[in-house]
C-alpha cells in the first residue's frame, strides 16, 4: 500500500494529521466500525507450501498459520499456533461501558499499514489550563498489531490543544503509564482497565509535574545540554556534526517559533523544552510521509524520544 493509512475516522477538529473522516459526537460504536475500517475480522489459515516434489503437490507446516483479512483476503502476518488474536471490533467495545457510563468520548479510530496496527482514542474528559490559558486533555489510546511489532497496549496519553502535541503520560505513581498484553496472552479488557488505573487522582498527579515545569526558567545552556541527552544517541556522544540539524530545529521551536512557545506556561521554561520536543516529533521531524510519521510518534521512535524528553525534563525539577 502506498499509505501507512488506510482509513481512520474522527470527531471534532481535524486531528494533527490532517487524515480521516469527520463525524458526529455520539455515534453509536457500530457506526465507528464501519467508518473508521474496523468492519472486518482477523481469520487465520495453515501454512502451505509447494514441495515441488510432485505437480501441484502441497506441504504444511504445522506449527504456523497465517493471519489474514477476512474482507480483502489480504496477508497479515504469519504468527504461532498459540498466537492470541484480537480483533478490530475488541478495540471499539473496550471504550462500550467508558463511552456509555464514564463520560469517555471516542474521538480518533482508524486502521494503519493495511490492518497490521489497529487503534481507537478517547477523551477521557480530564482537562487542565496552565498559565496563559496553555490547555491540555486527558486521553485513553488502545492499539494492537499483528504484524510482530507491539504488544496490545493501552496508555494514557496527553494532548496539548494549542499545538495538537501528544504524550504519554503516567497518571500515578503507582501505575503503569502503558498496559502492554503480549498476544501469547488472551486479551482481558476488564482488568486492563483496572491495571491501567483510570482515576481523577492520577491525572491530577500529571498536572501537578506540568505545572512544577511551567514554572521552572531555564537557561540556554541547559536548553542545549537537554537537546544533546534527548536528541543525541549515546553512542554518537561527542561527536561534533551529531543530531545537529534535529537540535537547531527544536531550539527555533523552543525560542518562539513553536506552536504555544510564546505562552507563560512554555516561555523559556523546562515545560516549554518538553513541548518543542513533543512538536518536533509530532509534526517537523523528517519522515517519509504523515502516515509513517503517525506511527512513530504513537507506537515508534518517536514515542520513545518523546519519553526521554519527559525523563529529562522532569530531572530538571527533581
């Protein structure tokens, strides 16, 4: 396929990406499946092959079996026996007593590298405003992947509305900020939910370091030093011509060329070096194209950098 992409379905404003179809609040989670692309099922069938032995003649092997699209036909991956599927319809109904009971509202859902990654995101209805009217919304984004690449994982996920920045964020101390359910294991939605920890306590911890780096200047020195440990692998440490280009252009976001750097909550602050990171990933960084960008910044390197940031950032308050 020439996109990451295949189609994806979205409530309110365009999402960063700029992709998908808009539809209406409250839309009935059948309505989501067939929308978003998440109409279809994950089938599996027998690896064959041919033994060249006699015309037409067949082999199988036994301890394989091939994923494939039950609509298209078309090849997922091939996994173990014991591999445990989780279909499209599973991520939508996970949101079913959060969308109907809790307040959540769906918001992104949508199929990526042709049914090789599935995802749906949620607003979890926590928000926050920082100085300057800097707002940020809490979110819940389930994903899986058949293609050997992620685990099932649900995650807690920031967005920052001046700029459409995400991260995700760890809503308490005393829970993970990922669920990740390896497909060696059958998928439980019900204690995911109570190992991911959904609470009003947890998102109020997040702000509370939000806040805690808003408030925290820095100098341009740290700044530098903060890109060098966020941007920089270890093993090119020291080297003169390394990450250079990346490192100029989240120091433009930082000085005030980002989107929201010019707000008090960002200026000059650790929050605001945190944001230009968040940016950069988001929507600057060089990437093949928006749909591969997408899948780094949620599930890639991207992710991990974006991770690292905050790991930094925070150190500077410790």
């Amino acid at each position: 396929m020439s996109h990451l992409v295949e189609s994806m379905a979205y409530v309110g404003e365009m999402p960063w990406h700029e992709l998908g179809t808009r539809l209406e609040k409250g839309m009935p989670l059948e309505f989501w499946a067939d929308k978003a692309g998440l109409n279809w099922e994950i089938n599996r069938s027998p690896v064959l092959f041919n033994t060249g032995i006699e015309t037409d003649s067949l082999g199988s092997f036994e301890d394989k079996t091939v994923l494939y699209r039950s609509d298209t036909g078309d090849a997922l991956s091939v996994v173990g026996q014991r591999y445990n599927v989780v279909q499209p319809r599973e991520i939508l109904e996970f949101y079913r007593d959060l969308t109907e009971v809790s307040g959540f509202e769906l918001e992104t859902a949508g199929v990526l590298k042709g049914g090789k990654k599935i995802w749906a995101l949620a607003r979890t209805g926590q928000s926050t405003s920082l100085k300057g009217n800097d707002v940020t919304n809490g979110y819940v984004l389930l994903a899986t992947a058949c293609d050997g690449t992620m685990a099932t994982t649900a995650q807690f996920t920031s967005v920052r509305v001046v700029c459409n920045n995400t991260l995700a964020i760890s809503l308490s101390q005393d829970k993970e900020s990922a669920v990740k359910i390896p497909h060696s294991t059958k998928f439980d939605p019900e204690a995911v939910k109570k190992q991911l920890g959904i609470s009003v306590s947890g998102w109020d911890n997040f702000i509370y370091e939000m806040k805690t780096l808003s408030e925290r200047k820095v100098s341009l020195k740290e700044a530098r030093d903060f890109y060098h440990k966020v941007l920089i692998p270890p093993q090119y440490a020291g080297v003169e011509s390394a990450g250079k280009h990346s490192i100029a252009k989240a120091i433009n976001l930082f000085e005030g060329n980002g989107r929201g750097s010019q707000l008090e909550s960002a200026h000059r602050t650790a929050y605001g070096l945190l944001n230009s990171i968040t940016e950069f990933v988001d929507h600057e960084k060089r990437a093949i194209s928006t749909e591969h960008r997408i899948d780094s910044a949620w599930f890639g390197h991207g992710a991990n950098t974006k991770k690292k940031a905050l790991d930094a950032a925070l150190a500077l308050v410790a």
